[in-house]
C-alpha cells in the first residue's frame, strides 16, 4: 500500500512538473526558443504573489492569480518584443545565452529585492487538507488541486493552439515565417503572445509551486530541470506527452524516495536519461 | 497597356554581396498576364520575392497602381492586393486544408473569392478539407497554395514555378484552371521554365537574363533562335 501511496502522490505531483513543463514546451514548439530563464521566472511569479498578499492582507493564494497571470503575461509579452525576438535566427545559441544571461539577471534582482530567506504562500488549511481514497492511500486536496488545474490549463492551450485563429497563427509562423508575414502575420507580435501564454501558465504554476514547496530566489533552476525532463520525456512540442511526462519524473521521485529518502531527486535524473538514451525523441514525439 | 497596374524601375536586389538582379525595369497592365521566363539563377524568383515585399528594396522602385510599394512588409503588400503563390508551394503543414486557406483570407480584402468560391473552383480540396494540407497529392496542394493566395482577394497575382515538381497531366490540369483564377479584373505575372506553357497562357513575355531584362515581346514576335540567345546568353 506504501507504493500504491508513493505512485499516486507522484502522479499528482506530476501535474505541477507538468505545468512547469507546458510553457517551455509551447514556446519551443512556436518559436524553437529554449527559455533557460523558464525557472527563474516561475520564481519570479511566486514572489509576485507574495507581493500581492503583503498588499491585500490575509487571502488564498490562488486570489492572486487575478493579478499574477496579467501582469507574468504583460512581462512575456514585452520580454518577447524587447529582447528575445532579436536573438532568433538559424542560430540556436544567442537565445539560450540571452535567457541564460536573464536567468542570472533574475535572480540577483530577487535576491536584492527579497534576501536570500525562503518563503512560502500559506494557504491555510487548504495545505493539509485531504481525503481517503482507500485505506493507506490519501489524496491531498491542493496536490489534486495542482493535477486537475494541469490538465484544465492543457486542455486550453490545446483548444488555442487547435481551434482559434491564434493557435492557428502560432502554428503558422512555426511552420514558415516568410510566408506567414504574407498572410498578415507579424511574426514579432505572433512570438510575444505565444510568451505571453506561456507566462500566464508560468504564473499559475509559480503560485502553486509557492503553495507546496518553500521557495527562494535561487530555486528557480531546479524546476527548470524538473521542466525540462518533462518535456524531453514526453516529446518536445507535444502538450498531452508533456504532462505524462510531469507524470514519469514525479512517480520516479516519489517512488525513489520511497526506497531510500535521499534517492527522491536523483531517481527522477535516472529515469530521465533512460528515457534519453532508449527514445531520445521522448514517448510521444512532436505533433504540435 | 496604356495604364500599369504594376511599374518595375532599376530594381536591384543582393544577397550578401551577390548582385541577384540588376536594375529591372518593367511594367504589367491592368487585366494583363506575363510570363517571366529565364534560365536558372537568372533573378526570376528574387524579383517576385521583391515584389511581394518579401525582399527589402528602394521604395520608389515598385509602383502599384502609381504609389511606391517596394518598402512596404509583405503583410501590407498583401493587403494592398498583390499575392504570391511562392515556389514549392510553401503551405503550413501543420495546418489543414481549410486552415491554409483560411490564413490566406484573413486579411480581410473584400472580393469575389471566399472559401465557398475556392471550393468550387477546386471541389477536391472541399472532400478534404480537414486533413492535413501536406498530405495531400502535389497538384492538389499546388491547388491549395492558389487558393490560399486568391482568398486575400489580390487584383494582382503572381505564379513561381507552378509546374514544378508535378507530373504533366497535372500540370496540364492546374494550367487549364488558371484562365478562371486569373479572371476579370485580375493582372498576373507568371513564373515558368516551361517556356510554352508561359507563352501559351501570356499576353506577353519578359526573359531574364544574369539579373537583367534580355528580351521581352509577345508571343510569337520572336523566333526561337532568339528567345533561346535571351534566355540562355548565347
């Protein structure tokens, strides 16, 4: 029952690597941008709204999103226009150095800012509420919460992407740029808004990340990682296969912490790179 | 051709140090249709490339309808009503058909052609609408890409190389169907290294030569000696 327990609480943390996955996986798939600054940005949201709640006072968390998921996709929109649409080309380095560069810009910003203490959104009972699936399996309300809200934000990105006029000009400009334009398309503003996007899924996932875990401005690469490997897992360009990815590397860890306590992050990196090495183009490919 | 809907002067175009085209003049009347006809390498799809806006070029170099177009970005020539159906088709493949067609109309130019229009014209793309637009046959596609560039409603379209790649009786099928594309009101400029099937189907013809303008007449004002020194530099 112990595994069924690991298995099921991996799961539902897959959702929240899931999230940290979308964004990175639906700007590469639109522009081929690898955002190296992805975690730290999802960092930046959380503190964002802990700004809000030291504004407002006492309130959920989930309140804030009101404001965060404006103002992250506000910051997309602009750090698409002001800096990264300058970077992309044939070349796929200047973008990953640029993001690189913003990701270390972000994160001495936070430490400035906020110090080096780690903080966390308290959701009140919220956070420790829960119910018996079965006997010895217990569902976490907010870790249900995560899952659910994952596949809901996927569910619309894969409605946007598949069924509006802007998901039909992302997948457009993706496809060929130059013809694009011909079609009326500015391919500078089709890239802000997909950022943009991508940034209102990084704030939902940086509140909720702020929900569960501690957070501190230097914890932003590690869900990179966690981001990253949920991608590559489930197919670069692929929504759905993104969140099994999120799936896999939250199962691996919790059922490597399982094993051994120590074995939780490095059991997720493991089954990564036997998913690397056995289907190099993760286990649902690219449909996007 | 007492009114050009489309008048070309010393249009140069690089790319890099490369002098693709060397100062191209010509002119294109209302309801006209030319054929640029021109070996390899000779400039033909670099001029169009510069046409639709796709190329940077000096403003004063591209009249349409009498105003200077050549600094304007592709989306504003498009919607000015000047279309392309580029070289190799070029659709969005992870687009379906009614999508790619779409795309093309979303401009918003008003006109004769809608979605209802290009699927009478081509009642096959309407069979298929919903599959991918890459899979389906050359010609079919090739249908697909004219299509998408009548749906921006142009008073002036050009054609790059649209045999290329597909079998001749498909060929011969897709320039049986232009006459109707190319209808009333319509100019057209017609990219082809099938010199008869361009001089079948044109008013009149212009040969490129090495980036430069080395014959130009109506058909059958030329003999073929003649053609063939413009065309090849012989």
């Amino acid at each position: 029952m112990e595994w069924i327990n690991a298995i099921v609480q991996g799961v539902l943390l897959g959702g929240l690597y899931a999230m940290f996955a979308t964004g990175l996986s639906l700007i590469f798939g639109v522009m081929r941008l690898v955002n190296i600054a992805h975690g730290d940005l999802i960092v930046l949201a959380a503190y964002l709204g802990l700004v809000v709640l030291e504004v407002t006072g006492p309130l959920n968390p989930l309140a804030t999103l009101a404001l965060v998921v404006p103002v992250m996709a506000l910051i997309g929109y602009v750090l698409q226009r002001g800096i990264f649409n300058f970077t992309l080309g044939k070349d796929i380095l200047p973008p990953l150095l640029v993001s690189f560069g913003l990701s270390i810009i972000l994160q001495n910003s936070l430490l400035e800012i906020f110090t080096a203490d780690s903080r966390r959104l308290t959701a009140g009972a919220l956070e420790v509420a829960s119910f018996p699936m079965v006997e010895g399996v217990d569902i976490g309300v907010l870790p249900l919460m995560m899952f659910l809200t994952a596949m809901g934000v996927i569910a619309l990105l894969q409605f946007v992407f598949y069924r509006t006029a802007m998901g039909r000009a992302f997948r457009a400009t993706s496809d060929d740029p130059e013809v694009a334009r011909m079609m009326g398309l500015n391919n500078r503003h089709v890239f802000a808004l997909a950022m943009a996007l991508s940034m209102a899924v990084v704030a939902v996932a940086g509140i909720f990340l702020a929900m569960r875990t501690n957070f501190d401005p230097a914890s932003g690469p590690a869900r990179l990682i966690f981001g990253f490997e949920a991608v590559i897992i489930g197919g670069l360009g692929n929504l759905w296969g993104t969140l099994a990815g999120g799936v896999v590397v939250g199962v691996a860890q919790t059922v490597g912490a399982q094993i051994n306590p120590g074995w939780q992050q490095l059991a997720g990196h493991v089954v990564f790179l036997i998913v690397l090495a056995v289907r190099p183009r993760g286990l649902f490919p690219r449909i996007l | 051709m007492h009114d050009p809907i489309l008048a070309v002067s010393g249009l140069e175009a690089f790319y890099g140090d490369f002098r693709a085209l060397q100062g191209i003049s010509l002119e294109v009347g209302e309801n006209e249709i030319v054929a640029i006809i021109g070996a390899n390498g000779a400039g033909k799809s670099t001029f169009l490339k510069c046409v639709a806006g796709l190329l940077a070029n000096a403003p004063g170099s591209i009249l349409f309808r009498g105003e200077a177009v050549g600094a304007l970005s592709a989306d504003k020539i498009t919607a000015r009503g000047i279309a392309l159906v580029p070289e190799g088709r070029r659709l969005f493949s992870s687009l379906s058909v009614e999508e790619n067609l779409v795309i093309g109309g979303q401009l918003g130019r008003a006109g004769r052609w809608s979605l209802k229009r290009i699927y009478e014209l081509f009642p096959v793309l309407a069979q298929r609408r919903d599959l991918p637009a890459t899979s389906l046959s050359g010609g079919q596609q090739q249908m697909v890409a004219i299509g998408r560039a009548l749906m921006s409603n142009p008073d002036f379209i050009m054609f790059d190389e649209i045999s290329l790649g597909l079998a001749p009786v498909v060929i011969k099928d897709i320039y049986a169907i232009l006459p109707a594309v190319i209808s009333e009101g319509t100019s057209a400029l017609i990219v082809e290294q099938d010199i008869s099937r361009a001089l079948g189907i044109a008013d009149r013809f212009i040969c490129f030569q090495e980036g430069r303008v080395s014959l130009a007449g109506k058909p059958g004002e030329h003999d073929r000696a003649a053609i063939s020194a413009a065309y090849f530099g012989m």
